[in-house]
C-alpha cells in the first residue's frame, strides 16, 4: 500500500518554505502539499523513516509561523540529491487546523 492510499485528509498542493529544527539545527526545506494531517516536502539532505523533529513555517491565514512537532511516515528520492519527505503532525492546535483550513479553501478559491 503506498503512502497515498492511506491517506486519510486531503492533500493540496502548495509551495511554502518551511525550517526542520532538531536541536540546535535547523535546516531549510519546501513544502510540496499539505492537509490537516500532514505534509510532503522537499529537501536536500537524508531524512530517515521514524524520525522525530520540529517544523516551522508560515501560511498568509495565521499572524504567527506555525511550529509543529512530526514524525516522518516516509520518503523518497526525487532527483539527483534532492529527497522527498512525508511527515505525520503530532497535534496541531485548534487555531492552527483552523489557518490551515481556511488556508486551503483560500487557495482553492483561486483556481
């Protein structure tokens, strides 16, 4: 079963910059879709399955950067040394699944 049949929110499209933190280290990344649930981002640098860490980033429906913690459900190799990572979230706040949201019926709105 690949990771796109389990999936139970919708995922939209989206390209966001978006910061892995994991202790003092933070490095940069882009957010390739997204849902309530979770999202896929691109990277430059090797992720493992399991793995735990923060993300930071920002949508245009929210005054402050939404800092979530994950676990990573997966990944891939997209490209020469690029890397493509699905995250589960560990427990958005209310106001946060709420942005993200109206967020997504923004964008949609759009096309």
């Amino acid at each position: 079963m690949n990771p796109s049949t389990r999936r139970v929110n919708q995922r939209h499209d989206v390209q966001l910059p978006v910061e892995l933190v994991s202790g003092n280290t933070s490095r940069p990344a882009v957010i390739q879709n997204m849902s309530v649930g979770g999202l896929y981002f691109h990277c430059d640098y090797p992720v493992e399955r399991q793995e735990l860490f923060a993300l930071i980033f920002s949508i245009p429906t929210l005054d402050v950067p939404i800092r979530v913690e994950v676990v990573v459900r997966w990944t891939e190799k997209v490209g020469e040394g690029t890397n493509g990572v699905g995250v589960q979230f560990l427990g958005l706040k209310a106001r946060e699944v709420w942005a993200i949201t109206k967020f997504f019926t923004s964008i949609s709105s759009i096309l």
